[in-house]
C-alpha cells in the first residue's frame, strides 16, 4: 500500500525575530520561538510571565496546539489566582576587567542597558 502525505508549509510570521527582541524570547535558526525546556516546561519561555504556544514554536497539529493552549492558560490562572506576582528585575553586569570593548554587548542587550564608557574604552 503507497501512502502520500500533503502538508502545507510553514514558516515564522516576518516580525518574530522583533517580537523575541521585545519579550526576550529566544528563536531557533528559522525564527520560530523556543521554549524553556521541550519535555518539563514546554509552553514556558526564558522570560517568567510570557508562554508559547502553537505553530509559533514551529508546525502544529491541531490536538497539539489545544493541549499547549490548556497548559498554558492553566499556568496564566495559576499567577493570576495569587493576586500578585514578584518578578526578579533583570539588571546587567559586566566585569570591567575581562571586557575587550568590542561593543558587542552594546549591541545585543535588547533593553539597551549597557553603555561603552569612551575614556576608558569598557562596557559598563
């Protein structure tokens, strides 16, 4: 018996590598996003409060992308019930001795918090 199977492609929405910058999400080589870990947290991502689900991770099946929703709304009630949530600030820090001042970080940081100092030729 021959089997054939159709299957449409799929690629990231064009914006997502600008919507990762935004949430601090990571993306994989293709530009669809990653979760926190793929077996123990799928639907979690690197930045506390912020989930994925569905064909922005990558294709999807429907019955996949229902469960992901379930999950995640599950963990959104979760924080919501405890009326208020801490989350940890997320603050740079650089070791002025082992920078090379190549900018790098400059360039990366999506919030734009680390500044080269001029006159002493570091990012601080």
């Amino acid at each position: 018996m021959d089997m054939v199977i159709l299957s449409a492609a799929l690629e990231p929405q064009a914006d997502s590598l600008d919507v990762a910058r935004m949430f601090n999400i990571s993306c994989d080589k293709s530009g669809f996003f990653i979760e926190r870990h793929m077996k123990l947290d799928p639907v979690a991502t690197m930045t506390d409060g912020v989930f994925i689900t569905g064909c922005c991770q990558g294709p999807r099946d429907i019955p996949d992308t229902v469960a992901q929703a379930s999950a995640a709304a599950a963990r959104v009630l979760a924080l919501i019930s405890k009326g208020r949530v801490a989350i940890e600030a997320t603050t740079t820090m650089i070791d002025e001795t082992k920078c090379s001042g190549c900018r790098i970080c400059n360039i990366l940081c999506p919030y734009s918090a680390i500044s080269f100092i001029e006159d002493q030729k570091v990012s601080g």
